[in-house]
C-alpha cells in the first residue's frame, strides 16, 4: 500500500478547487464538461458519435483521445517505452497486466479531463503512484488505462515549514531525501506516527541494552536516516517476484507473539519447497506513545486509542512461480485465520468494513459528496472499496 495515501490525499487536495463545482447537477454531462475543459470533441469524433458496447471498443477511443489531448504523454502496447514501464513492477502479478495504453500526466490540472474521458467511454482505470501493492489490478488493469505519476514528483515545503506537498509520482525514499536536505522529516511508508520526538543521537544507547543483547544472526543496527534506511530494506524487498500481504492487527502480548511465530514456522513448512519462496512475519508494533501523539493531532481513521494499544500487525510472502499461487495463499490465510479472527488487506478481505459501521459510513458521506457517480468504485475496480473487496476480486 505504500504510495497509495501520498495519491488519494493528491487526488482529494485537487478535486475540492478545480473543475466546475464540489457538486454535479443532476444534469452533468462528461462531453459538456470535457468541451470546457478544452476538448476539441470535433478532432476526436470517436468520443460524440461512437457507442462502444465492448471495454476493447471503449478503451481504444478513451486512449486515443488522450493521445491526441496529451501527445507524448500516453504509452501504447507493443512500444518499448510501454514494455519498460510494464516490467519495472515491484510484484510479478502487477508486472502481468496489460492495460490497453498508459497515461503520464504532467500536472494536476490533466487528472480531470482524463476521469471525464474516462466517463464518457465507461474505460476502467488504474492509479500508479510511487509506491507499491502485491496483487494484479492494484496499480493496474487489464485491457483500461493505467495512470502513471512518473512525471509528477514535486516536493514543496509549505505553511512556514511545517507542512509538505507531496506529488504522487515520488516514493517515499524521494520525499525522504529531499526533507533531509533541508533539515526536516516526515513519517511515512510502515511508520505510524503523526509526531515526531527527537532525540541526541548516541549509538549502543543505554535503552538498547536488551534488545542487543538478543543473539542475531546478521546485524545491520546502526544510525541511519530515513532515506538511507528505505534503501536498506530495498534489498530484502527485490523487483520481480509475487507477492502477498496478509495483515492482522491484535493488541501485543509476548505470550501470542511466540504463539503466532511457532505458527508461522509449522505453515511454512508446507510450501517451503516453493521456487524463490522469502517467507517474512513482520512484526509492526504500533506503540502507545504513537497513539498518544495521534490523539493531539486529531485521532486516526480507525478511531484507536492509547488504552487499546500497543498493537501488532503481520505478514507477507515473496515466490517466484505462479503454480504455487493457491498453495502459498492458502498458507498465509490459514496463518491469518489460526492467529486471530481481524480483517486483512490481502485482495480478498473486506479492508474498509473492518475499520467499523460508523467510521465506514463516514467514508460513504464522503463519497456522496465528491463522487456522486461512483466513479471510483466502479471504473476504478482494482483497490479496496467501500463496500469490501476489490471489485475484480470480490467474486473470486
């Protein structure tokens, strides 16, 4: 999921100033909206006079009208540029999709004549940021257009230095390493903070003690910054296997760490026998300072608070070949389902039903309000909804 927020706050901070109104009259129509926008409908004859009743049909005219409104910036099959882009997914799923063209917007303002020629072909999309996600459709689609932020990646500090704008094109390690260049930091990527305590930076720090003292088998501690400890964990993350990521979240306790760690070491043994297979249970403790400090800053979307916390959440698998696909799935559900009964965000789970009733009909009044079409849960089929699953996923 890492990226995903950096483009929906993107997507948010926009849509409220730019293009007609918060709101749709009940009588919108997407051609009238794309003629003031800009659109030459005449020089594009296909978007006013054709009906296309097949995705093939609608996604030819949708990526050809953006490659006539934005030339240079859409990518199409069979081009080396399109292959490149294609091949240089994190996950090997992502990297099998084939959309029909790629869209490369140069500045926000190109995002809503993309959505209305979207609309009006009824063409599924996909977002690519610059982060990554594990299952096929997630940042692509199949036969739609794929957005990708490659060429938007400013970064601006703003509000007097206490704010960031960040462009959806960036990865964490960009936003890092700029920040670091002017003396300031943001949390992001795993990391859950909303506060940031600082502290003298003393290497083998007294607090250590104990947990240096633990027997390792390969030891990488030392004083790092933000940027340089994304890279570190580049290198047991490589491009160009499958992936999966199955989270539970459940309040810490050492005696069902260990439980959930015996567990995880009797499941793998069932695939281990998988080509390439890296097997991980990452323990990602959300501490109750953590949570302290989100509750200055106005709380959080699942409405934790310090007396529920601290929490831990796990775990994901990497392979190399698509026959261990139902065999390795299997396993982490079965991990998942033996450790505690939470919501996870593989693409079969429900993820946003899980944050609760209240905090998931808060989202839809959002909705409502900006998407009153649904466009993003219907032409957008590939990430979670607000209903439940993927929409590619959910009869799956």
């Amino acid at each position: 999921m890492r990226g995903i927020t950096i483009a929906l706050s993107f997507l948010l901070s926009f849509s409220r100033t730019f293009v007609q109104s918060t709101f749709e009259a009940p009588t919108f129509e997407a051609a009238e909206a794309l003629r003031n926008n800009g659109v030459d409908m005449l020089a594009i004859p296909a978007l006013s006079t054709s009906s296309n009743s097949t995705t093939a049909g609608a996604c030819a005219v949708a990526c050809s009208a953006l490659a006539y409104q934005f030339e240079g910036d859409v990518l199409h099959s069979n081009t080396s540029t399109y292959d490149t882009f294609t091949t240089s997914y994190w996950s090997l799923q992502q990297a099998s999709i084939s959309p029909h063209c790629i869209f490369t917007p140069t500045t926000p303002f190109d995002i809503p004549t993309f959505i209305l020629i979207s609309r009006l072909t009824q063409c599924s999309f996909a977002m690519n940021s610059g982060g990554h996600a594990a299952f096929a459709g997630a940042r692509s689609i199949q036969g739609g257009i794929t957005v990708a932020f490659d060429k938007m990646k400013e970064i601006a500090l703003e509000d007097g230095r206490s704010l960031v704008g960040v462009q959806p094109g960036n990865t964490w390690h960009d936003v890092y390493k700029a920040l670091e260049e002017e003396g300031v930091a943001v949390v992001g990527g795993r990391m859950a903070a909303s506060e940031f305590e600082y502290a003298k930076l003393t290497p083998n720090a007294p607090i250590f003690f104990e947990y240096l003292a633990i027997p390792a088998i390969q030891d990488g501690t030392m004083i790092r910054t933000l940027a340089n400890l994304t890279l570190q964990m580049n290198i047991p993350n490589p491009n160009g296997l499958r992936q999966t990521f199955w989270t539970a979240t459940f309040k810490l306790d050492k005696e069902f760490s260990s439980f959930a760690a015996d567990l995880f070491f009797e499941e793998v043994l069932g695939v281990a026998d998988a080509s390439a297979l890296l097997p991980s249970l990452t323990l990602q403790v959300t501490t109750d300072p953590m949570l302290q400090n989100s509750a200055k800053k106005g709380g959080n979307t699942l409405d934790l608070s310090e007396q529920d916390g601290p929490l831990l959440l796990l775990s994901n698998m990497m392979w190399a070949s698509k026959t261990d696909d139902d065999r390795i799935l299997g396993t982490n559900k079965r991990i998942i389902d033996r450790a505690v009964a939470e919501e996870k965000e593989s693409q079969f789970q429900q993820v946003i039903p899980s944050y609760g009733a209240e905090n998931q009909a808060r989202l839809k009044a959002v909705a409502r309000e900006y998407d009153q079409q649904g466009v993003f849960q219907h032409l957008q089929p590939g990430y979670f909804k607000l209903e439940g699953a993927p929409s590619l996923w959910e009869q799956q």
